[in-house]
C-alpha cells in the first residue's frame, strides 16, 4: 500500500510508522522537524527506503500542497492517516484558534487536497484519530473545551466528508487512554496496543463502514 501520515515524530504517530514499515508498505511520514525526530529517523533507515520523512507542519496553511506533491510521487494513496493534533491547555482565542486549526482544519483541507490521489486507489481509506473526548453524548465531566470542541468539530466534518464522498473509506477513531505526552504516564495501554488494535480496525473496514466512530478495537462510540 501507498500510506501518507501526519505527526509521524512521536507517539502514536511514530509507532504507526514503526508498524507499518514492517510490510511491505510505501510510507511518506509527516512532522514538523525531521531532523529532531531522530527514533522516526532510525525506522526509516531500517526500513531500507520504504519511508520517507517529509516536513509538514500541519498549522501550516501550505501543509496540504506538500502532501500532495508527495502524493505525486507516490502516485495514489491507499491510506491516509489523519494523526497530527494538539492538547491547547487555556481557553484564549489563540488556543482555540490553534486547537481548531489543527485537529480539525488541517484534517479536512488535506484530505480535501488529496482527494484526487485517493481516488486512484482500489479501496481507499481515510483514518482521522479524534477521541472520546469529542463525544457530546459521553460529556459528563465539562472541562478540556479547546480540545473536545475542536475534536467534536473534526467529528462532524468527517461525517459531511463521508456523506459528499461517497466512494471513500472513512473512520474516526478514539486509540484509547494512551501512554503518551498527551495522554500521561498514568494512562492504560501503550501506543503499541492502540496502534495494533487501530490497523486491524482498519484493515476489516468496508465501504458500508464509511462515517464510523470507533474505539481502537471496533467497538462503537456514541455521538
């Protein structure tokens, strides 16, 4: 498979390329400052040229433009992995305005840029990790309103997504509590297990699953 991903440096965005680069998979992997990113580095010389580590700031308004000359060179993608997001800890306009931009902005116009090489694919598919945070319905705790507003956001736009493009695989997912600077040392599963649980999600999914929010082991989420 072609595989395009973002926030490729750390955490769970680097345990998907770690992961994948196992297969024998084409993987452009996305992050803000390559040459820090020096665990991503190492999986990518192992990978004996199969990644390729790009930079991309996703706040970056050109952000999509560079993913798609990438895209050129891949000539069609099979899996798009929407990974890159951020935890705003105050409530000013700047927060939200970043909060919004990348975990629900960049998501949407990359996508919306990359349309054209996804549809060169047999089974494209889309995967946006959002969180169970951004559920309305599970919201009985309030606080962290930067971060589940622009999660409930990038939900909503991924449904519109689903809905205008018809012939492409969507799914959002919540990857669990994971042990990452995001989720903290106290967190319950490793970026392993979650990454895991996420591609065999992924690899089972139908076009009649388009739309679907889901934990990282298939089990549904409400709204």
């Amino acid at each position: 498979m072609n595989i395009l991903l973002t926030g490729a440096s750390r955490g769970i965005g680097l345990e998907f390329v770690r992961q994948l680069s196992r297969k024998d998979h084409q993987i452009v992997a996305a992050c803000r400052h390559p040459e820090e990113a020096r665990e991503l580095q190492e999986v990518a010389r192992a990978a004996g040229g199969r990644v390729r580590v790009i930079t991309a700031d996703v706040e970056d308004e050109r952000a999509p433009e560079i993913l798609a000359a990438e895209a050129e060179k891949l000539g069609s993608i099979d899996l798009l992995i929407n990974n890159a997001g951020t935890y705003p800890e105050g409530e000013s306009v700047e927060d939200f305005e970043q909060g919004f931009r990348v975990n629900a902005i960049a998501p949407y116009l990359i996508t919306q840029r990359l349309l054209p090489f996804l549809k060169k694919s047999k089974h494209p598919k889309a995967l946006y990790l959002t969180s169970m945070m951004g559920s309305i319905a599970d919201n009985t705790s309030g606080g962290s309103v930067v971060y589940r507003a622009s999660k409930t956001a990038l939900n909503m736009m991924v449904r519109c997504l689903t809905i205008d493009e018809p012939w492409l695989t969507t799914v959002l997912m919540h990857p669990g509590w994971v042990k990452t600077r995001i989720g903290g040392p106290d967190a319950l599963i490793s970026t392993t297990e979650s990454v895991q649980g996420m591609l065999r999600v992924v690899d089972g999914l139908k076009l009649d699953d388009s739309g679907s929010f889901l934990d990282y082991e298939g089990d549904g989420l409400p709204w």
